[in-house]
C-alpha cells in the first residue's frame, strides 16, 4: 500500500493547498513541501528497510507491488510496482520537486493555491510514470502531467507564456497520441497471438510481432519519449519553456519531466522491441550524438542564461539516447548515473540563475560580470554546478558520462569518439558563463545580496548529493544495477 499512498499524498495535498490557499498562502505553501517530504521520507524508508532484499532482482521480481484489477472487461489493471531503478528515480523526483516549491517560496505570489496544486499533480503523474506496470496505466500517468505543466507555464510565465505553452503542449501531445496508438496496436496484436487482452507490462514482453509491426509500434513509443526528453530535432519546444517559464517550473521541466521520457526508453521501449531497437540503434544514436555537440554549439552561444541551460540539458541528454541504444551494462549505469545527477546539476543551476534574475533583474549575460565580489556564495555555487556539468571528476556527472562513453566504445566506437567532442565543448559553455557573469570587472556596478539561507540549504544538499554520487556511488549502483540486468536478461530472451 505503500507504493499508492506515495501517489495519493500528492494528489491530496494539491486539492488541500488549493483549498488553504484561500485564507493562508503560507499555509498552502507549508502543505505542498509537507505533502513531498513526506514522499521523500516514504521512499527513504523503503530503500533503507529492503536495502539486504534489492540483490534479488536480478530474476526480475519486484522490490514491492500493487496489483488490482481495475477494468477487467478490457484487461487494465491498476498495478504499481517498485525496483531498484524506479526507486532512486522516485527519490530524485521527491528531492528535486521539494526543493522547486522551496524556490517558488517568494518567487510565486499570485494564485498560490492553484500553482501547487499543479506542480503536486505534476510530481503525483511523474511517480506514477515510474511505478506504472501496465501500459494503460502508464499513458494515464504520463497524460497526468501534460495539462499542469501547461498551466504552469501559461498562467505564471513571462511575457510570451502562451506561446511558450502552446508549443510545449502540441509537441508532447503529438508524441503522446502516437504513443498511445502504437500501445492499442500491440494491445491487439497480444490479443490476436493469444487470444487474451491485456495491457500488463509483463505479459506484453512476450508478444510475437513481425519485423515490421515492431518498428513502427516501437517508433510510436520513440516518437513521445523523443519529444519529451526532447531529442534533437523535437528539442525545440525546451528552450521556449524554460525562458518564459518561472524557475521552479523550469527545475521541474528540465529535472524531472525529462527523466520519464528517459525511463520509458529504458523501461518499456528496448525491453518490448528489442529486434527493432537493434535496427534503429544507428538512427537513434546518430540524433543523440547530433543533439549533444548540436546542444553544445548553441549553449555557447547563448547570452540568456536559461536559453543557455536549456541548451546545456538537451546536450546531456543525448547522452543518454546513446547509452540507451547502446544497451549493455556499463552504458546503462552510465545513463541512469547521468539521469539523477542531471536533475541535480541543471536543477541547481536553474535555481542559481533564479536567484541571480531576482536580484538584478536581468538573465542577460551581456549586463552582468565582475559579481563574485558582490556575491561571492552565489557566484562560487554557480562555479561548482557549472564544473559538475562540464564532467569535473569527483562529481556525479563524470561518472556517467564516463560510463556512458566506455560502454558505447565497447559496441559503437564511432559514436563514442565523436561524442567526447561533446563533453570537450561542455568545457567552454560551462566556463564561459563564470566567466561572463562572475568574473572581470563590475563594469555595471551591480550590487546584490548574497545566497539567503533557504537558498543556500537548497543549493548545499544538492552539491553534497553530486559530491557524495562522484566519491561513493556504489551504494546507487547497486541499488539499480540488478533491475538493469533483470532488464538486460529480458532483451536476450525476447531477440
């Protein structure tokens, strides 16, 4: 029961918000932090009390589940189940969202109530996404987030909001309807082998497809999660968003939505059609490697900084398109490594740039400069992010970006080597934004205050969590490395 109440707790908390909002803003703020808190400390408890049982997945069973039979006449089940891999992603999608309401604390003044309830409706369909285990399921979580996020980039952006969200929601939407055509062709096609129709995520392993039913099923799931994560050339709709879209909103855009795409991929798309992922892989992992340098170039020359950490996200992500079709055990560590520590490090720098915007009301890199002697705590925070995105070893992102690469080279080494490009161009975008903001002369005379300290806790338990990710990962790695192998073992008894 565990694993509804993780969903509940947000849903609930959203409605009460809503409701306190009307008498007490604060009020409403406190319960939206209470109501993901709360979830994070659930997930905790769970890895901690099944810490000794995890090593059992390997055979593909469950860390815990919840399986009822919602509408038996069309074989949908509401079944939720947890592995070591949905567990951390779960636990990242707690710990940033906390930290997003944390950020909205003074930022969002206006309609208080509605805006959490959005933002815990949009964590409640994330949770949903990674704890689904029947497809039908799945799409509803993953529609679940497509209307909040609309609102909150709408109703609380900047001034070309609407257009912002108008394209946000026609590029997710299109992916999404594609993605649940493919999911009724293989309801029908199961049906049609077995005469049972079911949309369970483990029975819809096994279905017998043609070479050519299964590249265009597997193409419908490929076109939503490229478009959400966003993929080159479906990227465009991210850096639109995150420049007129509040900061939290962004943290959440950039830090989590992302992620589900990514989880889909690993979860439900190679697993399902491994055949057809074999044939796409070059396709697949020529666009990830378009989008890391093509992400690269264009985060150089940005002078907004949100438009430059958007372009910053979208060239990691494709690294995680590459690991993905990549698929052996290394790339796959490498990329869900490269998953919670991106959530951390372009959270945090969407946080900073938040922060820096609220003080001298300007994102343009062209007004700023010589501000580490004004704000030196900010300035050496942006520092530390900036590094842990360009792969600084001792950080989280060098570890996945290093196993994502070594994992690549072993099956594709072509990709591989132009994709080091990638990370060697991070190097330039990353420092020429500490360079251009922080460093120099004051020609502006900007004087603002430094970090507060609601600012600085948000930013000092995410650098520790980077920090302890690149020192010590070996307690994350083997917590969802065995639902990896599990994974892997599926794909060689289905090819």
């Amino acid at each position: 029961m565990i694993l509804i109440w993780l969903i509940i707790v947000l849903l609930a908390g959203g409605v009460l918000a809503a409701i306190a909002a009307r008498w007490n803003s604060a009020l409403a703020r406190w319960i939206a932090l209470v109501s993901t808190v709360i979830d994070f400390v659930l997930v905790l408890y769970v890895w901690i009390s099944h810490a000794g049982q995890i090593t059992l997945l390997d055979s593909g069973a469950w860390l815990a589940q919840l399986n009822w039979t919602w509408i038996p006449q069309l074989g949908i089940h509401f079944h939720l189940a947890l592995d070591g891999l949905s567990l951390l992603l779960l636990a990242l999608t707690f710990f940033i969202g906390a930290f997003a309401i944390l950020v909205s604390w003074t930022e969002v003044t206006e309609s208080v109530g509605f805006f959490h309830l959005n933002v815990l409706w949009i964590l409640a369909g994330i949770a949903g996404v990674f704890l689904a285990a029947d497809l039908f399921l799945f799409y509803f979580a993953w529609e679940l987030m497509l209307v909040p996020m609309y609102f909150l980039i709408a109703l609380w952006g900047r001034e070309r909001r609407g257009r912002a969200a108008v394209k946000f929601f026609l590029f997710t939407q299109a992916g999404g309807l594609l993605m649940l055509v493919a999911i009724l062709a293989l309801y029908f096609l199961h049906h049609q082998s077995t005469g049972v129709f079911t949309f369970e995520y483990a029975d819809l392993l096994n279905t017998p497809l043609s070479a050519s039913a299964a590249l265009w099923i597997m193409l419908g799931f490929f076109a939503a999660f490229a478009a959400k994560l966003p993929l080159f050339p479906f990227h465009t709709w991210l850096p639109d968003a995150c420049s007129e879209a509040r900061i939290p909103v962004c943290v959440i855009l950039a830090s989590l939505l992302a992620k589900t795409a990514a989880y889909g991929m690993i979860r439900f798309l190679v697993p399902l059609f491994p055949g057809a992922a074999r044939e796409f892989a070059p396709v697949a992992m020529t666009l990830g490697v378009v989008g890391i340098l093509y992400g690269a170039v264009l985060a150089f020359g940005q002078t907004d900084l949100t438009r430059l950490v958007a372009y910053m996200s979208i060239s990691h992500l494709g690294f995680i398109v590459l690991a993905v079709f990549s698929w052996n055990e290394l790339a796959l560590q490498g990329a869900v490594m490269t998953m919670i520590c991106h959530g951390l490090s372009v959270g945090a720098l969407f946080i900073l740039v938040g922060a820096l915007e609220g003080r001298i009301h300007t994102r343009d890199v062209g007004r700023m400069g010589g501000l580490w002697a004004t704000a030196p705590r900010l300035s050496g925070a942006a520092l530390f992010f900036a590094l842990a995105s360009m792969g600084l070893p001792g950080l989280g992102d060098f570890i996945g970006e290093f196993l994502i690469l070594l994992g690549t080279y072993r099956v594709h080494p072509v990709f591989a080597i132009v994709a080091t490009f990638g990370v060697l161009a991070s190097t330039f975008y990353a420092l020429r934004l500490v360079q251009l903001a922080f460093q120099g002369p004051n020609v502006h005379r900007a004087a603002m205050p430094d970090l507060v300290y609601r600012e600085g806790f948000v930013i000092t338990l995410m650098a520790g969590a980077l920090i302890w990710l690149g020192l010590n990962p070996q307690p994350v790695l083997k917590t969802f490395s065995p639902a990896l192998r599990a994974l892997e073992t599926s794909v060689q008894i289905n090819r």
